[in-house]
C-alpha cells in the first residue's frame, strides 16, 4: 500500500494534514469560510457621534471665518422722556470699535462707512477703539472716518486699545479731519432752535473716565446723550440722570455660543449687545466692526447701527 492510499482511508488522516496549512483564526471565522458575497461594513457604534462633531466643528468654524466681512445694519428706535417733540424722529448712527489693523480687511470697514453714508444720519456717533496695537494705522484710519457725513457733524469718543496704541495722535488726526472728539466734555447741540446736552467720557478702562466733568454745565431737566465706550458705566450714568448712552467695546462677544436669553425668557445679566435700561437711563451697546485676538466672529456679525430717537410727551 502506497503512502497516498493510505492518507485516503480515514478522514482523519485526509483533515490532519489539511487544516494543518491553514490559519487558525481563518479557519475559526464561518463567515468568511462559507459566503459568496462580501460582508457588511458597519461603522462602529462610537464613530459616528464623533464623525458628527468633527463636521459641525468644520462648519463652526468656515462661517467663524466668514462673518467678519459680513455687515448688518441694526435697526432700533429709542423712546426717550426728555427728548424734545420737534426732535423726534432724529437719526444717529453709531460705529464702533474698527480695530483698524492687520486682521481687518480696509474693504470691509470702507463698506461700513459707504453704508453709514447712505443712511443719511442726522448725526454720527463713534465709540473708540479705531486702531488695535500699531500706530501706523491711525492716520490711514482717520483718512476713512473723515469720510463720514451727518448732517448735524460726526462725533467721537475714544476707547481702551486706542490709549494702549496713541490715543493724543488719534484725537488730533480724527480733529484734523473734522471730527468732534469728546474727552470728558459736553456741549449743547443746537438743532432748529431746540437742544440737548451731548458729551463724551474718555476710556474707564485706562482710568480717565470723569462722568461729571462730562456733564458739567448741562440743565438738570435738559436730555442727556452720552458717548462711552465701554458700557459699564451704566450704573453711574443712571446715577447722573443721563437719558441715553452709545456705548461699544464688547464686540457683542465677538464669539458667542449661548442664547442672549437664559431659559426663563430673561436677558442674561451682562448686557453685551443691544438695547438695555437702568432706571429712566437706557443703553445701546453695538456690536462694532472689527475682532481682535483673532480674526473671527460667531453668532455676532459686523453691526452698522441706525438709532432713530423717539419723543414720549
Ligand atoms: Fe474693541
């Protein structure tokens, strides 16, 4: 009897040798060992949560991007007690916080002004931080708001990144162009033969901040407006009978994930943006026009501001 005969005869003998050439885990797999078409790939159950927030991420973060160059023009009317009747309906427009710099595109802000321009403002109203850390941009910046027209003049206070650059060159470029600058003072503005008081505080945060000298010289009963950059001086503007303050500085957050209400309906404590109230004085804090840190926004674009003041009498 041949060798090959008598690995023939019993199947232990045929397996023996056989399995002996496969793979162990190959062999022990029925699935690959007996179909005809290719297996199912199922992504494994934790992957995809993941997949979710990797692409939610990329979208975040493409329109994070692409919101600096947008531009809104807010819309708010705001009714004030001391405002005089023949003065209702008057138009200001406020810019703020241009950040004008290396990660501010020219065009954009250019667009800022056009669009402020054909509003045709009564008044226009800035509120600091025109330029970030670099001086060399301050007279590029003060060439582009001396574009501004109002009929009743442009007018501005400065804010903390101007008097961490060069807050006495910014002033003097932004007088040569025209412009009001008010730091710690006040005037009466006379429209068709009514008025009310307009002032301006210098920077809080930089300590120069003098609310009083502000207002020194304006009627007790006279409407107040006030010129701030940052909107923390609510408290005591309320104090002071001030009717309305322009504040910016916040950026509206600049990137903001949470909803402006908290669950029980109510603005959130911190006003960063918008229309707010303090006693008989109210606030409007604008979002502004340019970022700083890094050069996105979300949830809080690029805001032109049209203020239209309201006469209650
Ligand atoms: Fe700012």
């Amino acid at each position: 009897m041949s060798a090959l005969h008598v690995a023939l005869t019993t199947s232990e003998q045929y397996n023996a040798p056989a399995l002996a050439t496969f793979p162990p885990n190959i062999m022990s797999t029925p699935i690959r060992w007996r179909h005809d078409r290719p297996a199912p790939r199922r992504p494994r159950p934790e992957a995809r949560p993941l997949s979710v927030i990797k692409s939610a991420l990329g979208e975040m973060a493409r329109v994070a991007f692409a919101e600096p160059f947008m531009l809104a023009i807010e819309r708010q009317q705001i009714y004030l007690r001391r405002l005089p009747k023949p003065l209702d309906g008057l138009r200001i427009v406020q810019l703020s916080d241009l950040h004008f710099g290396p990660i501010v595109n020219p065009r954009h802000l250019e667009r800022a002004i056009e669009a402020a321009n054909d509003l045709r403002p009564d008044l226009i109203a800035l509120t600091g931080d025109y330029i970030s850390h670099d001086r060399s941009y301050a007279a590029p910046c003060a060439e582009l708001v001396g574009r501004l027209r109002a009929r009743h003049g442009v007018f501005a206070v400065l804010g903390n990144h101007d008097h961490w650059t060069d807050a006495a060159l910014i002033a003097d470029l932004f007088r040569a162009e025209g412009i009001t600058v008010l730091l710690n003072e006040g005037m009466r503005l006379d429209l068709n033969g009514e008025s009310f008081w307009l002032s301006g505080v210098n920077d809080t945060m930089v300590g120069l901040e003098d609310l009083p000298l502000a207002l020194a010289g304006s009627g007790e009963n006279e409407m107040k407006l006030l010129l701030a950059h940052n909107p923390i001086i609510l408290r005591r503007a309320a104090r002071a009978g001030v009717d309305l303050v322009l504040s910016g500085h916040t950026h509206g957050g600049q990137v903001t994930l949470r909803p402006e209400k908290n669950r029980s309906g109510r603005p959130r404590r911190r006003l960063l943006r918008g229309l707010g109230r303090r006693g008989n004085t109210q606030i409007y804090v604008t979002r502004g026009l340019g970022t700083v840190v890094l050069p996105i926004r979300y949830g809080c674009p690029p805001e032109v501001s049209m203020l239209e003041l309201r006469s209650i009498s």
